[in-house]
C-alpha cells in the first residue's frame, strides 16, 4: 500500500505539472459537434488539420478541443464523421476560438472517403480490444423472429460468443456472465434481458451508440472483470418532430422525438411491447368452462425510454433520462395460480459544463434498480419469492485537453448498494400460517481514477492511468489500486502496434448455477469471507488498412483470475439465509487470439471474425466441510469455447434493396452430466425403481456438438411521402440444423411384473438426449420512419 500511494502522489505531482503548462504561442479552438439535421452529439468525430497534421476526436459527450499554434494567417481544419459529408472551415488562430459546428449526410460518394477516416483514427488511437456497434447495422441483420438486438449483434464480433443458442448473455474472453459492466446512460443495468434471454432490454430505435471494451479498459471504468458495454440513447431532435417505429411478428414499437424548443431543447420517448398474452387471454376467454381446455399462461414484456435535454446556456446542458422494463408471466386457474414478473429501472441526470476551452466536465446521478418476483397460490395459501438490488450512485468526470500532446481524464465516483438477498414469504389467507426468511444487506463503492493520453511522437501514443477502488459492507473494507496502460506505435501510415495491461477488481457477485443470466439471479456483495474478484489482463495486436476500405485487426491476450467465485457439489442457493457457506473460491487463466477482417464503405459491407480461446478455473476452497468435485484441478468452465468463427455480409444491390447473411460457427460448449447412476431395490414392488445420478466425476466432463447456423435477410426500402420505410424478411437457421440447447439424461428400461403380479421398470442403460429450439424460422417486419 506504500508504494501505490507514493506512486499515486507522483502520478497527481505530474498531473498537476501538466495543468500548469501554459504556452502563450498557442491557441485552443473547442466546441460541440452535432448532426445538422436533429441536433445529436456525435461521438468519434474527427477534428484534423493538416496544416500542422494534429488531430483530435469529440469524447462521448460530442465534446472537442484541440491545441494549434498561433499566427496571423489562416488555418484550414476539417472535420468529419462516419456517414456525414467532410466540413471544411477556414479559422484565424489569434485567441482561443469557440466553433460548433453541424455536420450535415452526404451523398454515398462522400461516405466512401469518411468511413476510411475512420478507420485511420481507429489506427491512431491507443485504444485496443474494443468494439463498435451501429444500428444501421443492426438494422439490416438478420435476427430473430424479426426483432432487431443489438447485443445479439455484437455476438458476431471476435471474443464475443454468445451464452447459448438464441441467448443475448455474454461470455468475454473467458469472462463469466455477470463479469460485464452494461450501462445505459451510464446508469448500470444488472440483468439487460427480455424473455429469459432471448432479447436484451435495448430498443434498438432509442439506441445511439454502442461500444464494446475486452480489454485495455480506460480508468472511468471499474467494477467488473471481463467487459464494459457502454450503451447511450438518442437525445431527441431538437430542430423538428419525428418518429419511427416497427411492426413485427411478436412485437412493436414506437420512437416520438421532437423540440421543446426549437435549437434549445428536445425529448425522445421510445417504447416496445410484445402482444401474444393479447391472443391467449382471447383464447383463455372463448374456452372458459370446458372441461377438457387447459388454460394457456399469458406472457409480455415491455420497455419503455425516455429523455429530455436544455441547453441552459452556452457552457452548460442538462439532460434527464430513463429506461423502465418488464417482463409478467400468469398463470390463474381454480386451484392454481402462479405468478412471474422482473425487470429493471433506471434515471439518469446528467449536467455538462464547460469551464474554459480546455476543460470540460460531467456530472451525473444515476438510480439502478433490479428485482424479480415470482409468487404462487394454492387454493387458500400462497407464498411469494423474490430478490433486488437497488443502486444510487454519483459521479463527476472532467476532461482536459492540457496542450497539443496530453489530455487528461479524472474524476470519482460513490455508489450506495442496497441487496435484498432471497426473499421469501408466505401463509394463509385467514393469517393463522404466516413465515419469512431472506438477508438484506447495502454496501458503499468508490472509485477514483486519473488518466493522461501522452503524444511524446507522431508515432508514438501512451495513455496511462490509475484507478483506486472500493468497497465498504458490514464492517469491511476493501481498497484496491488499478494500473492501466495502454500504447500504440504507427509502424507506417497503413500499419500500427498497441499493447495494453489492465486490472480489473469486481465487489458484486452473481449466485447462480445457470450457464445463462436467469430473472432468479441473485447479486451478493463482498464481505470479510467472500473477497473481491480480480483479474489482470495484458494484450498485443496489430492493426492494418488495406486499400479499398478493408481494415485488419489482429489481437493477442493472457488473463489472470483471482477469487472466481463458484458454487459447492448440490449447492442450495435459493432462499438461503447461510448463503456463503456454498461458495467455493478459486483461480483462473485464460487466453486467446482474434482475428477480424472488415470493410463498411461500399456496396459490400461486413467482416469475418475468428476467436481462438482457452479458458480454465481450478484451486477452490470450500468454507467448512462442504464439497467441491475437483477442488485442486483446473477445469474447464461451462463456456470454454475453443473456435468461433463469423461471417456477416452486406450488399447493397441498389439503394432501394439490402441483402445481407451470417453464418456462425462454434466448437461445442462444456456440460456436467453424472457418470453412472444408482438404482434402489424396491423390495416391497412398485412402478418403477428410484434412479439417482451419481455427479462425483469430473465436472464439465461433456463437450457439446459443434455449432452452425446460417441466417439471411432481405430489406425492401420505400420512400412514401411522409417519410421513409422498409419491409424486412429474415430467415434464421438457414439449413435446419438442430443446434444443442442442452443435453438432459433419459433412463432407458425394460417393464417386467414381480410374483404378484406388479409390474416394475428395470433401468438397462441411460441415453443422453440434445434439446434444440430454433428449426428454420421466418419473420417479417414492417419499419417505418417521419
């Protein structure tokens, strides 16, 4: 602890050195870049000026600023966006100069010369081990039962595989489910899913932007192990009333955006529901009374985003959002009723301010909240089950772009925790049966990080930071320090090499036995017995524009794991009030290489990404005498995939008709199935004799069929009067392949009758049988937009 404090009170001596270089033969021109047409903040523009051949991108919040020496001529600086039509203006660099500026869609010609600009910043920055997602693309990609997701989408990126067939649940290189950092308005989301997994939470028509860290994370970030996902929604239009929406086979929705007042402020409202529980409620109606109908469960979810944003002045705007979303499932009969409901919500207030031209700043409170409820009643007793975690955090991040060759990031942040751990009720309606059980338990995290982007060279780039992290529960008190570092080396124009180290710490962990995120998930923090998880990551690779438009990127990585947590032979983990007595903590490894070949101009789009991984998890410890099968080996988790491969295709045939295909393969996940079985002799005669699995062998003994899967789809584009359309038809599971869900053991036997004439089951082998869920399915969606 010595020496990180000593290095951190060196690291904040030269920060404070590099805020007080002032060079009176500069000059600093700032400001906001936004789309002409609505108003929106454009992430990632790019600010060049080639006469001094320096150049700089506007951060997430579309905020610029860039350090250029001063004179009495003109200077020409050109700024661009993926997209957008390239704008020139001519600027005269005697004082500090406010410009923002609006960049307006061009024609496709332009677009081929700015999406290879982007491509050259993505070389120049020391950011590495990083994916980005845009809903066109989205859009024009086939997906299930037509509804467009965009965490289904960045499946299809390299050290992305899926949880499972169909699932939006992510496995990061080799990270477990819950070691993804996803926020939304930089507010956590704890489980982004709709219909156990099936659809994440994001309406794609709300969504701005999407980006996607492996790796090389930059110090704002902390919490989890493996990944962040950082989602923002759209801002609303502040020039003129719109919309969009969809018609799908199982759902739709509808986006409002529109000023408030015009150039000044806007809203956008976007919201989603699906309607089979409206057909099967009709059903259930026209059936009621029959004796030989089974009434069918009604099922929905819906989600529902909203945002406002006032610029209150020139240096200062105000944005309010929020996301609520739910999914209900019911079941009512005479005697029987169940019921099933969960979901997320979230706030955000967030105020940018800009001090001077060269330092800007964000603060932001957010308000997260989790929790399922399943409840059950049978004829007059009824209990109900259910678990939450609650979060409000604050936080303020600045940004200063000190002089032409360092920008400074730093800031902090506290988040108050509040978990309701398995909490369980029940009794009868007279109220002579009443009980409860369940833990309640909140937890304090800070952090505190600062970061420094250092041009030394034009060929070299070094961004340095260190995060100091927290955690405080019952007592206890975790601080940890967080180096990272992350570099890049222009070999030539055309060629770069960047190298990164990161280490992660992670104070919430996931109960779950489930190789997917599940509603019945429960969050548990870190206390005095179960330690933070920790993991330190080093990566290398190299990037390479080809001519034509094709980019190359190939990435290598190595992780270490500490304190994985994992779950005792037979764990109970429902309703549990001694809950850390089935924890078992042990290590991990993992490494791997990338490959991903892409192009996005032109009329065929796409990119081919290839992931070879090797994951292993092993030394657990147990508390007390409970069992853990193979404590002392390193075995291969559920996810350890060792190749997964995809291909995504986009052809524009003409403006008016997009083709596009995937096709996703993936050696054979791992499961856990017993290797022999025990059967009871019945020595009085019965139906069948008890078979009991024996699990004592090797865990994730078994390796599942490989994976493959085609998808296509064809986007027929209108342009009616009031605006734009398109209808979409999508094929998934182009060639029919039965997939494995999962395998489950089925007891195979002979029916044979004792001497008094009962008859009995004799168990001659076990089978193991594969459950698949997609054949080939077909889906059309209409979309449109005013």
């Amino acid at each position: 602890m010595l020496k990180n404090s000593l290095f951190l009170l060196l690291l904040f001596a030269w920060q404070s050195s590099v805020f007080a270089q002032k060079n009176v033969e500069e000059i600093v021109l700032s400001g906001m870049i936004t789309d002409e047409k609505n108003g929106e903040t454009l992430i990632g523009a790019t600010i060049f000026v080639p006469q001094f051949t320096t150049g700089t991108t506007t951060n997430e919040y579309g905020f610029y600023s860039i350090t250029i020496p001063r004179g009495t001529d003109s200077v020409q600086v050109d700024f661009s966006y993926i997209g957008f039509q390239n704008t020139t203006f001519q600027v005269l660099p005697k004082a500090d100069i406010k410009l923002n500026v609006e960049l307006s869609t061009g024609v496709r010609l332009q677009e081929v010369v700015v999406k290879a600009d982007s491509y050259r910043e993505q070389l120049n920055s020391t950011e590495m081990s990083v994916e980005n997602i845009t809903t066109a693309e989205v859009k024009v990609i086939p997906a299930l039962l037509g509804e467009t997701d965009i965490l289904r989408t960045i499946q299809l990126k390299p050290g992305i595989p899926s949880a499972s067939e169909g699932t939006t649940g992510l496995f990061v290189r080799g990270g477990s489910a819950d070691q993804n950092l996803i926020i939304l308005d930089e507010a956590v989301v704890y489980n982004p899913n709709h219909l156990f997994g099936f659809f994440s939470t994001f309406n794609t028509d709300a969504v701005k932007d999407l980006k996607l860290y492996k790796g090389g994370f930059p110090a704002q970030y902390g919490g989890r192990l493996s990944s962040v996902i950082d989602v923002r929604l759209k801002e609303g239009n502040n020039k003129e009333f719109s919309g969009a929406g969809g018609l799908g086979l199982i759902s739709s929705r509808l986006t409002l955006e529109g000023p408030l007042q015009k150039d000044k402020s806007s809203f956008m409202v976007s919201g989603r529901r699906t309607y089979v529980d409206i057909f099967t409620n009709q059903i259930n109606r026209a059936n009621e009374g029959k004796e030989d109908f089974n009434e069918i469960p009604a099922y929905f979810f819906y989600d529902l985003n909203t945002k406002v944003n006032y610029q209150l002045g020139e240096k200062d705007r105000l944005f309010l959002s929020g996301y609520f979303g739910r999914d209900k499932f019911k079941f009512d009969s005479d005697n029987f009723n169940f019921g099933f409901d969960w979901g997320n919500a979230t706030g955000t207030a967030r105020w940018n301010h800009t001090f001077t031209p060269k330092l800007f700043a964000n603060t932001t409170l957010t308000y997260s909240d989790y929790n399922y409820k399943i409840t059950t009643k049978v004829t007059n007793f009824g209990f109900e089950i259910g678990s939450a975690v609650t979060d409000a955090n604050l936080k303020t991040d600045f940004y200063y772009a000190a002089n032409k060759k360092n920008t400074v990031r730093f800031g902090g942040s506290v988040t108050y925790h509040q978990f309701d751990v398995g909490r369980l009720r029940g009794g009868s309606d007279d109220g002579e049966v009443a009980f409860s059980a369940g833990d309640e338990y909140d937890g304090i995290q800070f952090g505190l990080y600062v970061s420094d982007e250092w041009e030394p060279t034009k060929e070299l780039k070094i961004n340095a930071g260190l995060r100091i992290s927290g955690f405080s529960n019952e007592g206890k008190t975790y601080v940890r320090p967080e180096p990272r570092l992350s570099a890049k080396y222009s070999v030539n124009d055309n060629f770069t090499i960047k190298g990164s180290y990161a280490r992660m710490n992670q104070y919430l962990h996931l109960v779950s036995t489930s190789g997917i995120s599940l509603p019945t998930d429960v969050w548990y923090p870190s206390t005095d017995q179960i330690k933070p998880q920790v993991s330190d990551i080093v990566a290398i690779g190299g990037s390479y524009l080809l001519g034509k438009g094709w980019f190359i990127n190939n990435e290598y990585y190595y992780k270490w794991l500490d304190n994985q947590v994992d779950f005792v032979d037979f764990a109970n983990l429902f309703v549990n009030e001694n809950l850390e007595d089935e924890f078992a903590i042990g290590k991990g490894f993992g490494y791997g290489a990338e490959l991903s070949i892409e192009k996005k101009n032109g009329k065929l789009k796409g990119w081919i990404g290839y992931t070879l991984a090797y994951i292993r998890k092993g030394k657990f410890d147990t508390f007390g005498d409970r069992q853990y099968s193979n404590a002392d080996e390193y075995i291969p988790p559920r996810y350890d995939r060792r190749h997964d491969l995809s291909v995504v295709v986009i052809y524009d045939i003409f403006p008016r008709l997009t083709l596009s295909g995937t096709a996703v393969y993936g050696s054979g996940d791992r499961t856990w199935l017993p290797t022999g079985r025990f059967a009871f002799q019945d020595a009085v005669g019965g139906e069948s004799q008890p078979v009991v699995p024996d699990f004592t062998g090797t865990r994730n003994n078994i390796q599942l069929p490989d994976f493959f899967r085609m998808d296509f789809s064809v986007v027929w584009k209108f342009t009616p009067r009031w605006g734009e359309s398109d209808l979409t038809f999508s094929v998934l599971n182009l060639t029919n392949r039965r997939n494995p869900f999962f395998l489950y053991l089925e007891v195979e036997g002979e029916t044979v009758q004792d001497l008094n004439g009962n008859e009995t089951t004799i168990p001659e082998k076990v089978a193991v049988k594969q459950v698949s869920l997609f054949p080939i399915i077909g889906a059309a969606t209409f979309n449109f937009k005013f």
